[in-house]
C-alpha cells in the first residue's frame, strides 16, 4: 500500500512546491469526502480526517516557509479588521492554552485552528484577489457534497426517506452527524439562490445551478437538521434586510434591543416554552415545531444540559477558562442529575458544548465569547459595506453569498458547533475570505473612481 501511495505523495509534494493553489483546491474538494482515520484504523489514541488534515498541516508548514523567504504577504489581508479579530481570537487561545487543564489537548486544538485559517482564509483570500476564482473554491465543494448527498439519500431509501432516525447516521462515515450535514448545506444554499437568478450567468449554467439547488434542497429536508433549517428562514430576513438597505447602525440597535427583551422577560418565555410538548418526528411540521420543546425533547434537553454545563464551568474559572479542547474531558462533574437525560454521557458523545459561545466560555474565559462576537460582527459589517459599495452585479451577488451563508453558521452556532472540523471550516473561513477580497477590491476601485473624479 506505501508504495502503491507513492506516486500520488510525489504528485501532492510537486503540487505544494509549484502549485499551491492547486492542492487548496484539492483539498477543498475532498473535504466533504474526506474520512476520520479511526473509520480506517481503529484503536489509536487520536483522530484526524484524511487526506485534509495532513494536507493542511503540509500547506501551513508551506506558508510558513515562504513568509521567511519572501518576508512578506498580502498588506491588505494581514491588516484587514476581520484578520486582526482573528489574530486577537488566536492570541487569547494561546494565552489560554497555556494556563489550559490540559495543555496538549489545547496546544493541538490551536495548532488545528491555525492550519484552517492558513488554509482556508490567508491562503484563500489571497486567491480570490480582485474577485478571481471564487467560483470555483465554492463549486469544488459544492460537487463532492452532492455525491455525499446522492450516496446519504441512497442510505435513506433503504430505510424509508420519512425515517427520522436513519437521518442521524446515513451520511456517515463522510458526515459524522446530521447537524453537521445540514449545517454544510444550509451555508451552501444562499450561493446556489443567488446563482440561479443572476444574470451575469449564462441560462445554460443556470439550468445547471437550479438541478443542484433542487439536490441540495432535498438533502437539507433529509438531514432532519432543526437548527439547519431555523437558519434558512433567518437568512431569508437578512435578504429582506438588505435588499431594503437597512442601515447597520439600526440593525445593531434591534439585535440589541431584542436581546434585552429576552433576558428581562426570560422566565415568561421559559414557561412558554414549557408548555411544548411535541416530540421530534418524521412530520416535517412537528419536527420543526419540536425545536422550542424543553419539557420532553431529549435532544433539547441534552443540550440545556451541556449548556449549563458549560456556564458552570465558567463561573468556576471565568478570566482563563478549562482551555480550548478541554470542555469534552471536564464538563461531567458539571451535570446535575437533574439535568440528566436519556442520552447524557460523561464522554460528550454527540458532541461538545452544543454551542460556539458557551463552548469558548468555558474554556477560554470571557474573551473566548468575546473574540467571537467581535469578530462575527465585523465579518457583517465587512459584507454590508461591500455589497453596498459594489455596483458589479457578480460581486454582489458573491459577497451576499458569502453573508448569508455565514449567518446561516452563526445562527447555527447557538445549537452546534463544528469549528473544529474541517466539514465547517471550508466554508466558515472560505467565505469569510470573499468577504475580505471583496471589501479591499471595492475599496481600491471607490478610491481609484474618486482619484479620477478629482483629477478630472
């Protein structure tokens, strides 16, 4: 099998050397494909999907090499807003990797966090300079994610498609949960929307865009994904928003308006919530209104579980947090038995705190939540400002892509959390890229206009 392996190792090493953006976009493309290394040996003591993952950590040392021999990358990425949210995000994680319970298991959780944002937003945002080639990074994965879909939907069959519960399992071992599965497409989706009614695009290619909207739509149904799905109806407001051209600084004051009205009115909301009592099942209309069922949902339940969980963890250590990585191995002497259910394990089977602001709470601290709200907000303010800017058809309807796909992910990200994947990270940290090419390339094309105006 090495030596079989050998010429496709040779082929990956010319490619790094004289071609890296080529094995980018190898990579991107088998990520929806790309296996864990426990489904191919097991009884090892630690995990990684392949070929992505030894893939990234050979580009991150790549990137590495030539910043020394160039000294120097792209001034506009490296001092973007978005990139310097991303640089204190990172900062804070080592700082609490290191005061971290378990200093290893948050030294590797950065180490992966870096080789993602390497890979799928320098390197990437770098590609799309001026626009270029983000069509192609979106449809590389867009195409192996229907062949997971085709093959999920295959599964299903055998099952009965209506079958609630072989949707948990039928995408594995490619998808290794269904929210995960959902989430994907669910950020894929608005990309597709756009496409499809974009003029910039040929009929013919846009024939060909609406047969996979048409897939990808019956795989969202098919995941099952309650959150997934919330967040499609979320983002189809945001469209709203936008296309009203609401301004920023209102759309702040009512996210934040709404969010002291939820806190002081808490408890009447919880009773309200109380009083829903319909289970998940395989009626599409009750599996959507089960979302809100905190009284008998064993999945809603599991996950106020790890979320109190995750808020005791924090009230314990609330400057440093447990360390990034660590909630999985500390939050069981955190669940009450009262908050126990049918599905709760001391080993976070299923996954972690079920939340990507909760989750950096407790093991990062207040910064850990902190640094991600920063930098989400930037990355919306970033993709408002561009798309109003812009009067280039295709970029906007790119950088609205991009936009309503993330909040597909941040809205998502109160339910799940799948960061520490590379399934998520393509297109959390790809599309947080084309924001970022696209807001320094209409930034350079208004100074330019106005140059030439003031000359003239």
């Amino acid at each position: 099998m090495i030596i079989n392996a050998l010429p496709m190792a040779f082929t990956i090493v010319l490619l790094a050397v004289f071609a890296l953006d080529k094995l980018l976009y190898l990579v991107v493309f088998f990520t929806p494909l790309s296996l864990p290394l426990s489904e191919l040996v097991h009884g090892l003591g630690f995990n990684m999907f392949l070929p992505t993952e030894p893939l990234l950590f050979g580009i991150l040392l790549i990137f590495i090499l030539k910043c020394f021999a160039d000294r120097k990358f792209d001034r506009d990425i490296l001092t973007h807003p978005i990139s310097l949210a991303i640089y204190f995000s990172l900062f804070w994680m080592l700082v609490t990797s290191l005061t971290s319970t378990m200093p290893l298991v948050s030294l590797k959780f950065l180490l992966t966090r870096i080789w993602f944002i390497v890979g799928f937003y320098l390197l990437t945002a770098k590609l799309f300079e001026s626009g270029k080639n983000i069509e192609k990074y979106i449809w590389l994965y867009i195409m192996s994610l229907m062949l997971v879909i085709f093959y999920s939907t295959y599964r299903h069959l055998g099952y009965g498609l209506w079958d609630k519960q072989a949707a948990h399992f039928v995408m594995d071992p490619f998808y290794n949960d269904h929210t995960a599965y959902g989430a994907a497409i669910a950020m894929y989706l608005p990309f597709l929307f756009g496409f499809s009614f974009t003029k910039v695009y040929s009929p013919w290619v846009r024939w060909f865009v609406r047969i996979s909207l048409g897939i990808l739509m019956m795989g969202l149904i098919l995941s099952y994904a309650r959150a997934a799905w919330l967040s499609m109806f979320a983002v189809l407001i945001v469209w709203i928003i936008m296309r009203l051209k609401i301004r920023f600084k209102n759309l702040f004051i009512t996210f934040i308006i709404s969010a002291s009205l939820i806190l002081v009115f808490q408890h009447p909301i919880l009773m309200y919530l109380e009083r829903n009592n319909t289970e998940s099942s395989a009626n599409l209309a009750d599996h959507l209104s089960s979302m809100s069922n905190i009284s008998s949902d064993a999945s809603n339940l599991e996950r106020l579980n790890r979320w109190s969980c995750a808020i005791r963890m924090f009230e314990d250590k609330p400057i440093f947090g447990y360390g990034p990585g660590t909630y999985m191995f500390q939050y069981a002497p955190y669940q009450l038995t009262k908050d126990r259910t049918i599905i709760s394990t001391n080993s976070a089977n299923g996954g972690n705190a079920h939340s990507e602001y909760l989750g950096p709470m407790a093991e990062s601290g207040i910064l850990g939540p902190v640094s991600v709200l920063i930098l989400f907000v930037l990355v919306i303010y970033s993709g408002i400002h561009a798309y109003s800017r812009t009067n280039d058809k295709r970029l906007k309807t790119l950088v609205m892509g991009a936009l309503l796909g993330l909040i597909t992910y941040y809205i998502h990200g109160t339910m799940n959390n799948f960061l520490d994947t590379d399934k998520l990270s393509v297109p959390f940290w790809g599309f947080t890229a084309i924001i970022v090419a696209i807001d320094i390339h209409t930034q350079k094309v208004s100074q330019a206009e106005a140059l030439a105006e003031k000359q003239s």
